[in-house]
C-alpha cells in the first residue's frame, strides 16, 4: 500500500491562516465624459435641476463635456448657506454578495477648478438607495487651476459616511455633512454598490475674484476593489481530495 505524508510548508500554512487571495476589480475611465455611455448623474429625483443637495439657491447645476473633461458647474451667490452636491455613477456595479466581500477600495482621480473658487471630491458609494462618501479632497481657491491627483488607498466601510441626498431638505440638513457612523455593507452579504464620484462646492470656498460659478472638471477616474480572501478551508479540502484521489490510483 501507498502511503505519502502531507509536508506542512510555510506557503501552506500562510494558505491555512490567510486564506487565498482573489483577483482585484478594477473599474476605471481614463476620460470620463457625459457622452461616453459610462456615467450617470447622480441627482435627487424630485429636484433633477439641483444636484443631490443644494440650499440657499434657486440656481440648477450644469454638467457637460468640454476640452476633454466631464465638468459640473455650480452657480452660487456671496451669500452663506449655499451647498451644492452633484454626483456620478459608473456603469458597472459590484456586488458583495456574489462578487465577494470586500475588504478595501481604492481611488483616484485627476481633476482641476475651472475658476478661481475652490471645489471638493470625494469617492461616491451608492447602495439600498443611500449615499456614502469618504473623506472631502479640497482643491482650494485661487489661481491655481493646475490638474491634480486626487485619491486614496485603503478605504475600509468605516471610511465612508452617510450623507443626506435630498436636495431642499434643510431639515437634515442637505450640506453634504457626512455620517461617518452609518456605513455601507462591503460582507458578504452585502447588496449592491454602485461607484463614482462626488463633486462638492460651498460658500467657504468661494473666491472673491471669481464668477457666478465654481467648476469640478475631472479627466480621469479610478477604483480597485480589493476582496477578501477566499476561505482557506475551500482549497486545503480541495487539496485533500486531490491527494486522495492520487493514494487511491497508486492502491488499485
């Protein structure tokens, strides 16, 4: 009879503890445009012409592409009390629970202003009808307008807070403050996420020289989702089968 011992090498104990890792998901535009068919304008739909958020403004925001850039237009006053929020969905969602749970994101994007007025972005997660953000990247008023890498790596779900997408709710309020308690579901059963990005302006970030508008022009987008690892018990009885099947052709 054929017997063989199994030798614990380190790579299989790492495989014991760790578990296998998966293939990261990559979603990205190297130039997001409305017209490309990748996006969609994330606004509230009882209010299309406001964005996801705004107060203290009757105005409507405008989206279009110019000299190469997807750009969000914000029309703002000198007065206090202006917020406005537009956001945008990539195409392709994932997830948790069929994909696999996720265990972090990462995130970048080359963007600039369009005026002297400083404008925010942060990483858009949409899911059960909610929206999340993480933390607000700020390119600041003045006059530089240079394109800049904007980003982070790393995101947990405990990175991304809850924010208020309903525009004229000054109840709540609708400013764009985020809940950094209420989070998005990346387990294993989690539903459905959509990404993409969130375009920010307030009053705070207004120019005196500038015009009647603050513009978020963004050139390029990406996010890798980074999934747990498989669990290592799935291969080792994988592994074990195979070995056993292998012991049995050597017995006949």
């Amino acid at each position: 009879m054929w017997r063989r011992m199994i030798r614990v090498t380190p790579a299989l104990l790492t495989l014991l503890v760790v578990g296998v890792a998966r293939a990261d998901v990559i979603l990205s535009d190297p130039n997001p445009q409305t017209s490309n068919g990748n996006w969609t304008a994330v606004i509230d739909p009882s209010y299309p012409s406001a964005g996801l958020y705004v107060l203290g403004t009757g105005n409507s925001y405008s989206r279009y592409d110019a000299s190469g850039y997807l750009i969000h237009g914000f029309n703002h006053s000198e007065t206090a009390g202006v917020y406005w929020g537009v956001g945008e969905k990539f195409i392709t969602t994932y997830t948790p629970s069929g994909d696999g749970a996720i265990a972090s994101v990462d995130y970048s994007m080359m963007a600039r202003k369009g005026s002297y007025d400083g404008v925010r972005a942060a990483l858009l997660i949409i899911q059960d009808g909610k929206y999340y953000r993480s933390a607000f990247h700020t390119l600041a008023q003045g006059t530089d307008s240079s394109l800049t890498a904007i980003g982070d790596t790393g995101l947990t779900a405990s990175d991304f807070g809850e924010f208020v997408g309903k525009a004229y709710d000054y109840g709540t309020p609708a400013d764009g403050s985020a809940n950094f308690s209420s989070n998005p579901d990346f387990s294993a059963s989690g539903s459905t996420i959509a990404l993409g990005w969130l375009g920010h302006y307030d009053i705070s970030l207004n120019d005196a020289s500038a015009s009647a508008s603050a513009y978020l022009m963004t050139d390029s987008w990406s996010a890798t989702i980074h999934q747990v690892p498989e669990p290592a018990a799935i291969w080792i009885g994988a592994m074990m089968a195979t070995l056993a099947l292998c012991r049995r052709g050597k017995t006949a």
